[in-house]
C-alpha cells in the first residue's frame, strides 16, 4: 500500500499514488492560498474598526481640551499655551492656524 504525502488516503500502485498527489497538492494549495487571503481580509477589517474607534476616542479627547481650555479661560482669566513642536502628524485646519504665528489660539473659544 502507497501513501499519500499529503492526505494519508492510501492506494495500490505508486502510480496511483502519484497522480493524486499532484490533484491533492494543487487542492491543498489552492485551500491555503484562501485561507491566507481570509486572514488578510480580517486582519485588515480589524485595522480599520481599531483606526475608526482610535480616530473617534481622539475627536472627543479634542473636544474635552477645547472645554478645558474655555474653563481654564473663564475660571481663571488666563490663556493656555501650546507647545506647537510638539504637535506632528495633525490633519486639521485648527492646527495650520496653530502654526501661523499671526493667529491666535484663543480664536475658537
């Protein structure tokens, strides 16, 4: 009895043997190949809601410190400074305003 490398099923002849390991190999690969795209799909979904649910707890972080700041304004009549070389990697208009040395923070509040 001759075994098949791949599957175990068992035949008669090595030439038997042979011509299903070459079906079974292309079925096993083909089988891996999806399996691997489905995890690249998923891995890639699960980016995507940690990217989203990141971006939205940063929106809302933002939106507590322009409250912070407009409380720190009014409670103690001061403005709040930013140290703005510190900031990178911001896609907003508010921080370009930031780095135009003519406008004010304060603007917004």
């Amino acid at each position: 009895m001759f075994k098949c490398g791949i599957c175990g099923k068992e035949f008669n002849t090595v030439e038997e043997r042979m011509e299903h390991e070459r079906s079974c190999v292309a079925v096993h690969k083909e089988a891996e190949r999806q399996h691997k795209l489905e995890v690249q799909k998923a891995e890639s979904e699960r980016k995507k809601e940690m990217a989203k649910a990141d971006s939205e707890r940063i929106q809302n972080e933002c939106k507590q410190l322009i409250k912070d700041v407009k409380h720190h304004r009014n409670t103690y009549g001061e403005n709040v400074k930013f140290d703005m070389n510190k900031m990178e990697n911001i896609d907003s208009p508010l921080y370009l305003h930031m780095l135009d040395p003519f406008w004010e923070f304060e603007h917004i509040f």
